[in-house]
C-alpha cells in the first residue's frame, strides 16, 4: 500500500509539473524534443501518432522516478537547423521563456486547488470541535473555554468570523493568526446552556507556561477534541488492572472532583505523583448499566525522568465524535482557492523560518517521510490521501520557485537579471553558479534522507 501510494503521488505531481512546461512551450511554439518522467534507462518510450505541427516528441518513462524534465529545442545545447532556428527555446521573447519555465510550478499549484477542492466536493468524516479540557491557566482556560464546548464559529474581532465545520477546520485557523499579537475571539455551544455565548482570548506572551513558542492549539491551552474518560486495554500488572477497573469503564469522579473527560482523566492521574508516590484513590465508575462503582486506586509512581508522575498503566479515551462535512460546488472551490493560498503561504514563511535560523533544519523531511505518510493518509481514505497530494503538489510548486540555478526559479533569476540589464548572464557565470546549485541540492537531498532514516528509527 505504501509503495503504490507514494509511486501515484510521485506520478501524478511529477507528471503535471512537466505538463505545465510542456503546454505552455508548445503554445508559444517551442519545439519539445523529449517529456520525460523519471530519470535512467526508460521503461516505455512512444511518439504521438498525430504530432502537433512541428513537433514531434518523444514521451519517455524513467526507471527512477524521483523527477522528469522536458527537453527542448536549444541552441545553447546542441546545433539546430537553419529552418527550425524560430523554434528554439533561446530563440524566444523574455516573456515567453518567463512564461515556459514558470508553468511547472503554477501547474502544481493549480494541481493542489482542484485536490482541495475535490476533497472538500466528495466529504469526510471528521472531528466535531468539541474541545477536551482547557490547560490549566492557559489563554483558553482564562477565557473561560470548557470541556464538552462546540467551537461554531472563530474570528480575530468581534465582527469578523469564519464557521468552523470541525477540529481540523479549527486547527487549520488557528494556525493562520499571529497567536502573540492578536486577540482571537470563539463562538462556542456549550451542552450544559442553551444558546451560544463569545469568548475573547488574550495573545499568547512568549512566556506563556503552556508554550514558550506560541504556536497552534496547543499555544492556546487546547489540546485536542473531547474524549470520554473511558478505559481502553490495561496492562496486566498496571496499577488500574489491579484495582480492578475494567475495559470500558467510564471514570466518572476522583476523590470526588469530576472528571470532565479523558484529558482531564491523564492530568490528574500524572499530576497524582507530580510531588510524591501517590496515594490510595477513590474512584467512581460507571461500568455497563450497573449502579456506579466505587474502587480505590493507587497510581504508580514513576519517577525515571525529570518530573516524576503517576500512571495506571491503561489506555485512556475513546475515538471523539466524528461528522460528515461536505461542501457544494462554489463553496468547496472557494475554499480550496484559499487553503492553497494558505499553504503557499504557511511554506514560504517556514522557509523563512530554516534560512534565518528560527526553525530547525530537522523540519526537513525527504521521500522516506514522503513515502511513509503517503501511506497512512492512503490507509484513512480517500480524502485523506488526497489533502496530502495537494501538501505535496503545495510544496512541490513553490520549492520550485526557489532562486537556485538548477529550479525553475533560478532561471526566472537569470530572466530578471536580462530584463534590468537587457543582456542575459555571461555563460562562464552561469556553469559556476549551476554546479554550486546542483551541489547545494544534493546536500539538501542528503540531509532529508538523513532526518527521514533518524525520524523513522531505523538508526536505533
């Protein structure tokens, strides 16, 4: 499942990529010797039996398929014949060659809006955003936020709002505002009151305790959709298997405080043991349909790392609440038009972010990650597997775009260097500059495959 996954993906971004340089050099009458996908001895290799007038191109399967380029008619590469000289890539206005060459990555990201949109055609299941317990003293505990609330809509004023359909839909938002300078407001459904009520969240200091980099959910004291506080499997000699609890049971209250749900359930059990062994516990339970149990329970202390905790030795939680969301055709358009654009943008900012030094260069991940995530999201469905086409397509495009003499967006570099100086770079120039890209993007290559074997543990 995995290797079929990652080769579709590989093909398909792959092969729009090329499509977009093929088109558009086609289109402003570029003679396309060769559209190649993957690299090596070819596998297969076919004319069209109809060409285009003056061309004829031969269409090449690679054996590795980690890329594909589209070769073209150059005078700069190989002689060319007096009558096709017009035909010729280097024979081609500024605005032409801009155009050929940007149509690989803008192909992509046309390729991740109509995956987007698709995905958000067909539906999925997903999280309802019913939050599970508040950080205590976070930003969304001191708002007020509580366990069991249903986030409908979020905006950063009081006027201006966006509905959120779910946790993903919420997560997403969240990580689009400026946590440290905005004040977020949330519209929120709470089970116990009728009506909605708006909940105004303070920025995020960078000394907030919950999160020193203020950052997502997590940054707001908001760890996640609601979750029963019901046990799963327990471990044979955990602390909860020899109390007697059982799968299934809910855990109801705790020296009678209540718990709220499963997040609630873990703090109190870590925070048991946060100061000294834990002691004897009185827990209520509801088991089946019989009355409410009460079993004491004394959690185990751990205390092998820095802060010691305690634990039953028990899975905790069952699977949140899931619902159907699904979009009509504008709307679903219309969003995936401006998920792409956040996409864009949420890239472009963490590349930022790796150059000046205030991401790590472990973020990096390579086609072992690629792979491996390719299939998990093929194993959750097809909507999955599609939002994670459209990531790749995403970062696909705008890597691309990148201003190293060996993308796209090093020669778009060479074509704005011509356009101010009306003359293009000096040829000795150009093969420095290209061997020291190709020799930065093989050491990029090499650590992502690196982090990608270190990620997946296969150093251990």
């Amino acid at each position: 499942m995995t290797l079929l996954a990652f080769l579709g993906a590989l093909g398909l971004l792959i092969t729009v990529h090329e499509w977009g340089h093929y088109r558009v050099a086609v289109a402003c009458g570029v003679k396309v010797l060769t559209f190649s996908i993957g690299f090596g001895p070819p596998l297969l290799r076919w004319r069209s039996r109809q060409p285009r007038p003056g061309q004829n191109t031969e269409f090449v399967i690679g054996l590795i398929p980690l890329g594909g380029y589209v070769k073209m008619l150059d005078e700069n590469e190989a002689e060319v014949a007096p009558e096709e000289a017009a035909m010729a890539f280097n024979r081609q206005p500024l605005w032409a060659r801009t155009a050929i060459v940007s149509a690989g990555p803008l192909a992509n990201l046309l390729l991740a809006v109509l995956l987007y949109a698709a995905t958000f055609w067909i539906g999925q299941y997903e999280t309802r955003a019913l939050v599970a317990s508040p950080v205590a003293g976070s930003v969304a505990d001191r708002a007020g936020l509580k366990s069991g609330d249903l986030i409908v809509r979020a905006g950063t004023s009081a006027e201006s709002w966006q509905d959120i359909a779910s946790m993903e839909d919420l997560r997403w938002w969240v990580l689009q505002q400026d946590l440290a300078q905005d004040r977020l407001w949330f519209e929120v459904r709470s089970s116990s009151e009728r009506g909605t009520q708006v909940l105004s969240l303070e920025p995020v200091s960078t000394t907030d305790a919950v999160n020193p980099a203020p950052s997502g959910l997590l940054a707001l004291g908001i760890t996640g959709a609601r979750s029963r506080a019901v046990l799963g499997d327990l471990a044979p000699e955990g602390a909860a298997a020899q109390a007697g609890l059982q799968r299934g049971d809910e855990v109801l209250r705790i020296d009678g405080r209540v718990v709220q749900d499963a997040t609630a359930l873990r703090t109190m059990v870590r925070e048991s043991g946060a100061r000294q062994a834990p002691a004897p516990q009185s827990w209520q339970v509801q088991r089946g349909h019989q009355d409410v149990l009460t079993i004491s329970v004394t959690p185990q202390w751990v205390h092998d790392s820095t802060q010691p905790f305690g634990r039953i030795g028990a899975q905790v939680g069952e699977p949140p609440a899931k619902h159907w969301v699904q979009y009509g055709l504008i709307e679903g358009l219309s969003r995936a038009v401006t998920r792409t654009g956040e996409m864009v943008w949420m890239t472009v900012s963490m590349l930022g972010r790796l150059v000046t030094g205030q991401a790590s260069l472990d973020h990096l991940s390579g086609p072992l990650t690629m792979a491996d995530y390719a299939g998990r999201t093929a194993s959750l469905g097809l909507g999955a597997y599609l939002s994670y086409l459209a990531l790749l397509s995403v970062s696909l495009g705008v890597f691309n775009l990148l201003p190293l003499p060996v993308l796209d967006g090093g020669h778009l570099l060479y074509y704005l260097y011509e356009a101010f100086t009306g003359r293009p770079p000096a040829a000795q120039w150009l093969d420095v500059m290209q061997r020291v890209g190709l020799a930065f993007l093989v050491a990029l290559m090499a650590f992502s495959l690196f982090n990608d074997v270190v990620r997946l543990g296969w150093l251990s």
